[in-house]
C-alpha cells in the first residue's frame, strides 16, 4: 500500500516560524536574527527551533515528515504550497525554496539519527 504524503505535514512543522505563531519576543528575534538564505545560517535556526518539535514526534511520525519531504523533492516540487501559506518572521524572502526544504530533510535525517543513538 502506497503512503499519501501531504505538504500541510511540513507546514506544520514549519509553524513554529509563522507569524501566526503565539507571540514570543525572544523566539522572533532569533528567527530575524538568521539569513534563511544561508545554508549554516538555516541550519542553526533549525537546530535550535525545529529540532526539538520534531524530537517531540513519535519515530513513525517523525518517518512520515522525512518521507513527505523526501517525496516533494524527487518530485520537483516547488513547495508554493507551504511558502503561500506561512506568514513568516524571515527578514528576508526564501530565494530558493527547494534548497530551504533539502537543508531542512538533512537536518531533520540528522535529527532522527542522533536521537537513535544509544548514550554512551
């Protein structure tokens, strides 16, 4: 049985930067403080605010995230779908959509792998 993926998984987790989002001052400093252009830069910014909401998923959900993002992009897609819809904090326009999103699946298969680790 093939998986239906859906966009609004990932603009879900993209949530934390909308602008929708409950007010807090510190979070949007932090988000206006990175250039979203910036592979470091967005990779940071998702250490520090994606990471922990996606740790928060159980495993199959947190497969299904990396699966759906993994399938838009085999798939060329262009990710309007989430852009259109989120009202951001992001000083500046996402110039490369695609590349947002390939900088988000390797943090989040990073993510994923990390917490897989046993403790030493």
């Amino acid at each position: 049985m093939k998986s239906t993926y859906d966009l609004h998984d990932v603009w879900g987790l993209l949530f934390v930067f909308s602008i929708e989002n409950t007010h807090d001052v510190a979070r949007e400093e932090i988000i206006t403080s990175k250039n979203v252009n910036d592979d470091e830069e967005l990779r940071q910014l998702f250490d520090f605010l994606i990471r922990p909401e996606f740790l928060f998923h159980s495993p199959k959900e947190q497969n299904l995230l990396i699966n759906t993002l993994s399938y838009f992009l085999e798939n060329d897609d262009s990710f309007d779908g989430v852009f259109l819809n989120l009202d951001t904090y992001f000083d500046s326009d996402v110039n490369d959509q695609r590349r947002f999103m390939r900088v988000l699946l390797a943090s989040l298969v990073r993510y994923q792998a990390e917490s897989q680790k046993p403790d030493r």
